[in-house]
C-alpha cells in the first residue's frame, strides 16, 4: 500500500477522534457485523499479526487504527482464542513511539530463551515489527522503514519495547517491511523473511536482536504488479509422502488475479540462508506466471501462526482489498479477517497447490446438517430462509456427472440482491459476481470486473465448501486446491439460496449447517 500510505498519513492527522465513530447507525452494525469472524468493536483494521500459540491460547494481533474507520498511526490491537473460531478482543498491544508507526510482523515463543528477555521458566514471546517513521516520510526520506523488536512476559498482557530498537536498520530501501520470522530447527537459528519493495530478504539471528542478511529471492520471479509486502517463509510435508519443502507466501499490492491486493506462493527449497525454488515448480511458474493462494478479491497478508500443535500450518488473511477497504459501508469499524485455515501441500504433475481449507475447529460449531439430493433442473430451489439462516452458515456441496455448462449458485434475499458464483465448466472458470449484491458503488473494481479463476479441466464431479458469514463468502473448491473469498454489502441478509444450469443429468447432494458460536 505503498502509494496510499503518504495520502493516508495527511488524511490520518485530520481525522482523530473521528466522528464517524458516533454517527455509526445501530442497523449498519447489525446489518454487516459479521457473526463469527473476528472483527474489531470500533476503528480500522488491515494485516493480522504476531499470529502465535501459547498455553491453550491462539492470539491473533492486527494492523489497527482506533480513532477512525480508515487507515491512520498504526498500532497492533490484539485479540485471542482458544479455538480458532471464538474471539475475544484484548487491550492494544503496540502503540506508536518516536521511531514510528508499528506497522506488520510477527510473533514468536522464545522458547530456548534465545534473546535473554526471559528465563528458563519463562519462555519470553517476542514480537518483530516494522517501525515506520511518518517525520522521515515528510521529508522525503528514504529511511523510513526499520525493524523492531518487543517483548511479553505474561502471555501478551504487557509487553516492552527492546531499549535498542531498531534492531535492523534501513539499508537505502524505500519499502522495507512486514518481518516474519521462524525458528530454523535444522540450523538452530531464526530465520526472518522481509519484504523489500520489489523482493524478499532473507536474514538469521541466534538472539533475535543481532540480525546477518543472508540473501534475496524473487526480483524476476512471480506477480510484480505491485509493491511486494508480508511474507511467509515456513516448511511444509508434501502430502502422502515424506519430503518437505519450503513454502513462501508473498502478498502483493496491487496486481492480484482479480484487481487489487492478492497472495501468492513460492515453493523449493532453504538451505538456511538461500531460498530456491523447486524445478517442478519452475515449469509451474513459466506457464501460471504467479501462483495464487486465493482467487477472490479479499483475502490480502495471509500469514501463519507460530507454534501451533502437532506442527499444523494455520494462516489468516485480512478480508479486503486495498482497493476500496476505506470505502465499504461500515462506520463503526472496518474489516474483518478471513476464517482460520489449514494448509497443506499437494504435489500433482502440473506443480504444486497449498490447498487451505477452514480448521477443523470451525465443525465443533456446525449444528444438524439439512441433507438434500436433487437431480438438476434448469431451476433450483437449494436452501429457503425456513430452513436455514443463511448469514452463518457451512455448507458442503458436491456435484456430480457435470458436463460442460454453467453451474450458476446465487445467494439472495428478498429485495432482488444477490451474490452469483459457481463453475462454468466451459468456459472452465471459477467464477463470483457481486454486481448486484446490494451496496456495490463504493470502490475502485469492487463490483467489476468480475473474479475468475481458471480451472485446468472440465469437471464431472466436483465439491465445494461455502463458508458463510452474513457479509462474505469463501469458497473452497475441491479440499481447498482453490479458493475464492469475497466480502458484500446487501441492503438486507440474505437468506435463500438457488442454482441454475444450462445442464442436464447432473446430480447435488448437499449438507447444510448452521454455525451457532453464541
Ligand atoms: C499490507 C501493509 C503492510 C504494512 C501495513 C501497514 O497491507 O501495507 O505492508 O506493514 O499494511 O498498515
């Protein structure tokens, strides 16, 4: 967000104690607050950060602004879980100070006590952050951006900042940020993967404070369409087999498939100071260009959580686009992140996909599931606001002897307002369209173009898992090999659901759920 960062800094310094924070309207809050995913009780909200496990207890920390609904002085709010699914916001964790704005990085269980914060007894969880300088901004400098680090004692209820921050300074790179970092088990290092303009840098430190560059990757690899920010660095089991290898996510803004911000992924190999990817993945990247976490407009800075049980790779998006996240029709707060998902990695013949799918958490929350089987007609009714309220819902739909038509789902509600998506399995594309979704005029390619995503095949059977939350779906076609994720505003909940098709002799089974987290 490179170029809405400078505007946003003016903008930010007339905003204080909005006043938008009163005029919020009590039916636009109960109209858009999303029933189970997390989003702030008040102020702006971007990336997830410092996603870490510890004692029973996931925490989840963001990009936060609380005196106003769009992007000002970054701070890092914070909110925890015992699930995944249930959240519960905290005090802020991070204010500004005089070395600037705290913008994304990451968090970590110290757990050998490498940076002497704690003691044995006490695992110290260090966060790792970017401080950006709004007064060297000012003035044209190009040393805005540094890293930080800071600590937490008691589980994230305090924390203090290093007296000798920054601990990696700026070395002449205008956009230099969004630090994650990892323990390297093999090496027994840490390992920070950071994003620099147009690449990613590699550093590795033993204390976490003293911080050796050990290379770059990416120049003239991948998406490029815009500024490269949030990366992810971590190893991952191939499916079924015993090898591993290293995934990099790298989120990019704007030059996603569909318009915007957007995520997408590397995999190969880390040696402990150089990344190289994968010759399987090398002929996968000369065909697809760039390879995309999520084909929808909103799932932006996916990154994953340190020290999860049982070595679990678990990420959480920002679901929103930088394109019109300032302008959505909420007052109170903006923004909310994207479900909890699992990833995992599949090796095929065309490359690899990190399927992610909801965690399995998420099931613990399902109610009875409402079983249908239908054999297509050009019309179907699928689910009527009776049986189901469809603003918190999960359903599993698995289609099968499709040919090669149109599979179009349209989730509405009774003003005429809905969200159409589904298979066109002719023109092979995933597709959503939310043109005539309720509110649409707000934003820069909100409503249009509508989002695509290629498929290599025409599909005879097929499945999909819909998540839904009253203003976002995500889609997760197949076990999560892709996925769309998309937010809207109607001006009522919607709460039917119907399918049409220019097919014949296609067969639906579906399960529907109601989520209840209340
Ligand atoms: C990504 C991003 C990061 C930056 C943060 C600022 O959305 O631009 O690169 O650290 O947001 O809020």
């Amino acid at each position: 967000m490179r170029k809405i960062i400078s505007t946003l800094i003016i903008a930010a310094t007339f905003q204080s104690g909005l006043h938008a924070q009163s005029d919020a309207t009590p039916s636009e809050e109960q109209l858009y607050r999303p029933n189970f995913h997390f989003s702030p009780k008040k102020g702006w909200m971007n990336d997830p950060n410092g996603l870490y496990y510890k004692d029973g207890v996931y925490h989840l920390f963001f990009q936060y602004y609380p005196d106003g609904n769009k992007w000002g002085p970054m701070h890092w709010g914070h909110a925890t879980s015992k699930d995944l699914v249930r959240w519960e916001e905290q005090p802020i964790a991070l204010y500004p100070d005089d070395l600037g704005y705290i913008f994304s990085g990451s968090a970590v269980v110290d757990k050998n006590n490498t940076s002497g914060f704690g003691d044995s007894k006490n695992n110290p969880v260090v966060a790792i952050y970017t401080y950006h300088n709004p007064n060297r901004e000012k003035d044209g400098k190009i040393d805005v951006e540094s890293q930080g680090i800071a600590y937490s004692l008691d589980n994230s209820k305090t924390w203090t900042k290093y007296s000798s921050n920054p601990v990696l300074k700026n070395p002449g790179i205008r956009d230099f940020r969004d630090p994650k970092v990892i323990w390297d088990t093999k090496r027994k290092q840490w390992v920070m993967a950071l994003a620099a303009q147009d690449r990613a840098h590699f550093y590795t430190s033993k204390n976490l404070k003293d911080w050796t560059f050990q290379s770059e990757f990416g120049k003239e690899l991948g998406g490029h369409g815009g500024v490269w920010e949030c990366p992810d660095l971590f190893p991952l089991k191939v499916e079924g087999s015993k090898e591993e290898k290293w995934v990099l996510i790298v989120n990019i803004n704007p030059g996603g498939p569909n318009k915007g911000s957007a995520g997408q992924y590397f995999v190969g190999d880390f040696d402990g100071k150089t990344f190289k990817i994968d010759e399987h993945f090398t002929k996968q990247l000369q065909r697809e260009k760039a390879v995309w976490l999520d084909w929808g407009k909103d799932n932006y800075a996916s990154v994953s959580f340190d020290n999860v049980p049982q070595d679990k790779r678990i990420i959480i998006g920002w679901m929103s686009n930088w394109e019109y996240a300032q302008e959505v029709p909420t007052e109170l707060w903006r923004s909310s992140t994207t479900v909890a998902r699992e990833v995992s990695l599949k090796k095929t013949k065309d490359g690899y996909i990190l399927k992610n799918v909801p965690v399995t958490q998420l099931k613990k929350y399902q109610g009875k599931p409402i079983t249908k089987k239908i054999s297509l007609k050009s019309e179907n009714q699928l689910i009527s606001k009776s049986e189901i309220n469809l603003s918190k819902a999960v359903i599993d739909l698995d289609l099968k002897k499709m040919n090669a038509g149109k599979y179009t789902f349209s989730l509405k509600n009774t003003l005429g307002e809905e969200v159409l998506f589904g298979i066109d399995n002719k023109t092979k594309e995933l597709f959503i369209d939310r043109s005539k979704s309720g509110k649409t005029d707000f934003g820069k390619n909100y409503a249009t173009p509508i989002t695509k995503a290629p498929l290599n095949e025409i599909y005879v059977n097929a499945k999909m898992k819909l998540v839904i939350d009253k203003t976002s779906i995500e889609i997760f076609f197949n076990d999560g090999e892709k996925v769309l994720t998309e937010i809207f505003f109607p001006n009522e909940n919607f709460s039917q659901l119907t399918l049409n098709t220019n097919t014949n002799g296609t067969s639906l089974e579906f399960n529907a759920y109601q989520i209840n987290t209340k």
